[in-house]
C-alpha cells in the first residue's frame, strides 16, 4: 500500500507557524494529488493485463474468439465501484493508454496529468489508427509538460488539432458519424426536478431551442407573467406529451404507503427513474391535493388492486395499484407464477421492488426481468427468484464464469450474490421501500 503523508503534525503547529503551516498542507495536496495520477497510471496497467489475461483463459476454455474477454470491463467495474457503462471505457482508457500511447500514460504515473485529462486525450484521438494515434502521442509528448497548465478547453483543442493534421479524413468522418450517437437521456436533479438532455445534430438541436425561444417570446408579448424559461420547459412538455400537465397517457410509477396518500403522513414516495420525493409532492401528483381533482373523491374500480380518483378533467387519469409489502421489512409480498415468462403483474412487482438495475453500482434503468437462477437451470418464476436488470448486465451474465444465486435474507429484504468468473462475489439488496424501517448494512458489498 502506497504511503500517505499525516497532515496531523502540521495542523498542530498551526498555530505558531501558520505561514509555514499553510505552506506545507498546499504541497501535501501536491503531493496527494500526484498519488492519485500514480494510482490511476497503475490501475490502467493492471485492468490491461487483467483483459488480457482474461481473453487467455476464456481461449483455454474455449470460448469463441469474438466473446474472449467479453466481460472483463464488468469485472473491473465491480472491483473499481464503478458501473457497467463507467467500466467499459476505463478499460477502454487503460487498453490506449498502455498500448498505444505511452507517453501520455508516463505523463499520468509523474502527475503530469490526470485521469480525467488522461481520458480527453484517449476521447480525442479515438477516430485514428493505431499508429497515428501513438505519432499524435509522440507530438504532444505529455510527459515533458507541454500540457502543464492548460484546462480541459486547452487541451482538447490541442488533441483535436494534432490528430486532424495526421489524418484529417478520419476526423471528417467522425464528425459525420456523430449523428447517429444522437439521444436523449435524464438524470434526478435537487428538489424534485429532473434534467431530460437530448444530444442531436447541430442543425436541429438549433432549430429545436428556436422554436422553444420564439414561443416563449410570443407569450411573454401576450402578458404571459412565467419567465421565458419557465415557458420554453412548458412549452417542451406540453409538444411532447400532447397535454399541458405532461401526465395523460404517460405511465409514472410512483410507489408510496397508503398512510402518505390518504393520511398525510411525512413518509417520502419513490418515483421510478427519478428516485425519493417528498409526500406532499407525490399527493398533488396523483390529484389528491385538489389541483386537478377539487373533490378529492377517491373510488374503487372493478379490478381488484386497482384505485381511480375521479378527476375533474377528462383528460387526466390517474390509476393507483396496491402493493402490499411485509410489516417491518417492507418486503413486497411474494407470488409465483407456473409461466416461463414474468407475468406483467409479477414485472412490476419486481420492478417496484428493485427500481434500477440490481448489479451492484449499476443505476441504469430496468429492461430485462431476469431469473436469478436460470429456468433452465431449475430456477422457478417467482418474486424471490427474478431481478431486474438493464440489457447490458443482463447480457453479462450469461458469459462463462457467471453465477447469481438468491439469498434468504435475514432481515426479509431481498438480496442475492453475484459471482464473477475470478471467484469474487458482489451482493446486492433491493432498495428500501417507502415505509419501511432503516437497515444496517444496505446496498452492494464485496463478499
């Protein structure tokens, strides 16, 4: 284990030498800093060979060579506390790095750079040849400091000039193939927002904020009192999802006790893809706090499990479906099916229960209801034998070496182990749901 320097001494001696003390605490942040670029340097090496040594051992099990070391980035991203998608461009990173530009990977263990920069390098010159990237490498020579003191602006620029003058049809053709990398993706943000981002292509990512812009300028002409912000989000939800509100039509699972919906109880709700939201702000979502449903009416459908208020809008439906959870635990109550395939009642079951996907440090969102232990393998259809996964994990773990297995967990949450082809074992817990008790020791750990 490498040495950390104490800053202990120096912080006692503040006091008569506070000068000098000071002094000393920025150079021990120098050299914590530098530590850092080293460890990061190492890591890269190691996930390297890891890779490699990866690839070798699926070869001598005879594993078709396009699936060789198909999973080692989810390996490495296991053991880095990283998720999936994270783990596959470290290795990514650390495969350049190591073989094809070495100057910028000597620039990293002498401090000279970081990771982050490190990986704007990488990023830059991801369009040329192997060769041409190691010769932008030699130009730029990192490790000499020709990069010291310039920001993230700075040297992307300067990675971008170097590879467009070695192969200047390749970045062309980068530049045209971006298109089709074109999404949209959302994040949680602070206080019950949300950040929804769409990457496009200039021309109409342009024309998009325009048409935004000119709507809220002709309502801000009209006396419109929102500010011009306020009308563009509007005005975005309100195109998008054919509603002013944005909820007709759309499916938001919400899960919350019955005692925050009917009594006004403090406990917080779990909006699915966002995450905790306070009580309050789930009962006006469902119409309960009389924006949309002044009666507050609340009346059973002929569907068992099923709850309709009676809106004062036509347009704004809102369907509540029961979940009922374990006392203490919050454990939701189990329910097998004879089926091959999850029955949509069982899938959002499991869904409510687990929220994201259930590899340790994955937070990407649920695609696949999966059998913990395979059915061919004997695994029944059930709550305690299904988790939800995203496409990627899902994939993953049907590689050689894999293993999953459900635990009887004492405390009644969920959980189950997940072993790698190295013999390493991640366990993971569902997420707490509303109402239930804190428990010691929730979420991933490396058993």
């Amino acid at each position: 284990m490498l040495p950390v320097p104490n800053a202990a001494p120096v912080v006692a001696e503040a006091s008569r030498e506070p000068a000098e003390a000071a002094r000393a605490l920025i150079e021990q942040l120098r050299v914590l800093e530098d530590m850092k670029s080293a460890i990061s340097g190492l890591q890269a090496k190691i996930a390297a060979s890891f890779e490699l040594a990866q690839r070798q051992a699926d070869a001598a099990a005879g594993v078709p060579a396009p699936k060789q070391g198909g999973a080692a980035a989810a390996q490495i991203a296991l053991a880095r506390r990283e998720s999936p998608h994270r783990g596959s461009r470290l290795l990514g990173l650390a495969k350049a790095l190591v073989k094809e530009m070495p100057r910028t990977l000597a620039a990293l263990d002498s401090g000279l750079l970081n990771e982050w920069r490190a990986t704007l390098l990488v990023k830059e010159t991801a369009c040329l040849s192997a060769e041409d990237r190691c010769a932008v490498d030699e130009e730029l020579a990192p490790d000499t400091g020709t990069l010291d003191g310039m920001g993230d602006r700075a040297i992307i620029a300067a990675a971008k000039a170097a590879a467009y003058r070695r192969d200047p049809r390749s970045v062309t053709r980068r530049a045209a193939h971006a298109a089709k990398e074109r999404h949209v993706s959302i994040r949680p943000a602070p206080d019950t927002m949300t950040y929804l981002t769409a990457l496009l292509p200039v021309a109409q990512g342009v024309a998009a904020y325009k048409a935004l812009k000119e709507a809220a300028d002709s309502a801000r002409c009209s006396g419109d009192e929102r500010s011009r912000g306020q009308v563009m989000a509007d005005t975005l939800v309100e195109r998008l999802t054919g509603t002013p509100g944005g909820i007709s039509k759309v499916e938001a699972q919400l899960v919350l006790t019955d005692r925050t919906l009917f009594q006004g109880d403090s406990e917080p709700a779990r909006l699915e893809g966002y995450g905790i939201v306070p009580g309050g702000w789930a009962r006006e979502l469902v119409g309960l706090a009389g924006a949309q449903n002044p009666s507050g009416h609340v009346k059973a459908q002929g569907l068992p499990g099923q709850i309709q208020p009676a809106p004062a809008d036509p347009g704004f439906v809102v369907w509540l479906r029961r979940l009922y959870t374990a006392p203490n635990t919050g454990e939701l109550v189990g329910m097998d099916s004879k089926a091959r395939l999850f029955p949509p009642g069982m899938r959002r079951f499991i869904e409510a229960r687990d929220a994201s996907c259930r590899t340790p440090y994955c937070d990407a969102p649920i695609r696949h209801i999966d059998h913990i232990v395979p059915w061919q393998g004997g695994g029944p259809t059930s709550l305690g034998n299904g988790a939800g996964l995203c496409e990627q994990c899902n994939h993953t773990k049907e590689n050689p070496g894999w293993a999953a297995k459900p635990l009887a967990d004492a405390s009644g949450v969920h959980a189950l182990d997940l072993t790698t082809p190295t013999g390493h074992t991640y366990r993971s817990k569902a997420p707490p749901l509303p109402g239930a008790a804190p428990l010691p020791g929730h979420g991933p750990a490396w058993v």
